[in-house]
C-alpha cells in the first residue's frame, strides 16, 4: 500500500511532499478520499502503514514547541515524544514481540527539511533531499535520482516519481496529492 515521496526544493527553500490514494490488502485495492498527505500545524506529513497512524498525526498529534533547540535534535526528541503519546493515548501503539513499542513509516518536512520516520521511531534525513516510503518506494527513489538535476518543477518531479510507482506496483494509485512546506 503506498508511495511518498519527499523532494527539498533548494530554490524556494521549501520541502514537497507527495502520495497516491491506494489502500490495499492482498489483491484488494480501493481508493481513499482520505488523504494520505496533509498539514498538522508547522509539518507536512505523507505516511503509510495505516489509516488509524494517518488519522492521529493529522488530527490528534500536538507539535511541541521547538524553542532554540537543534531541529533534528529536537525531532529525535520532543516530535517522536509526542507521536509516541499521541499513538499511546489514540490506542494505535503497538508491541512488537521483543515488547518493543512500534509505529509506522512516514516522511515529514518542515521548512527546508526532509525527516523519514521509521517502524522503531528512529528518524533519518538524507544528505540528496529526497526519499520515499510505501510500496513503491524503490521505484519512486529511481525516478527522483533520475530527474534529481534536471531543470524543472519540484512538483513535476515529484509527481513523475509517483507514476513510475504506480506504473510499477500493485499498490499505487491516482490521485496524487501533493503538499509544500510553503
């Protein structure tokens, strides 16, 4: 089920952020009005994994206060805090069988910068600006290297990312939605 994708857009200084509308189990696909790709307050976010996880980041989740403090510092710290109480207190956590609690993948940018939020919380930032998570994540990231230098819209490149997803997996499909940090 699935593809972000996530581009730093160096010229405006502002993080893109893209996905399709597939829900899908086994062979079975639907497609949602339900956006997998929106704003919570300062964030973008485009996420996979689960509609309930998609739901609490968009409605539930409270951005703490960022103050003076490092951003990926305080992402590692203050923002997954809070996405794990907002998981917690929205009965969305899960253990894995170590008791290890767990969430889902998604991207997340604010201002000018691009984080990837894995299963285990950890969260990641590529040096090149972009990523991908979801099904097609793999053929989303070749089409992004591709086009990465190329002249032309970041939303243009973005979106070319996700039809080479759908066109190459089961799970991904139109429409595409696409939001900026701007």
């Amino acid at each position: 089920m699935t593809c972000i994708v996530g581009i730093v857009d160096k010229k405006s200084k502002a993080v893109v952020i893209g996905g399709d509308s597939a829900s899908s189990g086994g062979l079975n696909i639907f497609i949602r009005k339900d956006p997998k790709v929106f704003k919570n307050g300062d964030f973008v976010f485009g996420c996979t994994s689960s509609w309930r996880m998609m739901q609490l980041l968009k409605f539930s989740f409270k951005q703490p206060e960022i103050k003076d403090k490092d951003l990926y510092e305080y992402m590692c710290t203050d923002f997954i805090d809070e996405v794990r109480r907002c998981y917690r207190e929205g009965g969305y956590m899960q253990k894995d069988d170590d008791g290890q609690e767990r969430g889902g993948f998604f991207l997340v940018g604010y201002k000018d910068r691009l984080f990837r939020v894995e299963g285990d919380f950890q969260v990641g930032e590529n040096l090149n600006g972009i990523d991908s998570v979801g099904c097609g994540d793999n053929f989303a990231l070749g089409a992004l290297y591709s086009l990465f230098e190329l002249d032309g819209a970041v939303e243009e490149k973005a979106l070319k990312a996700l039809e080479a997803a759908e066109f190459l997996a089961l799970g991904v499909r139109r429409p595409f939605i696409l939001i900026s940090t701007k």
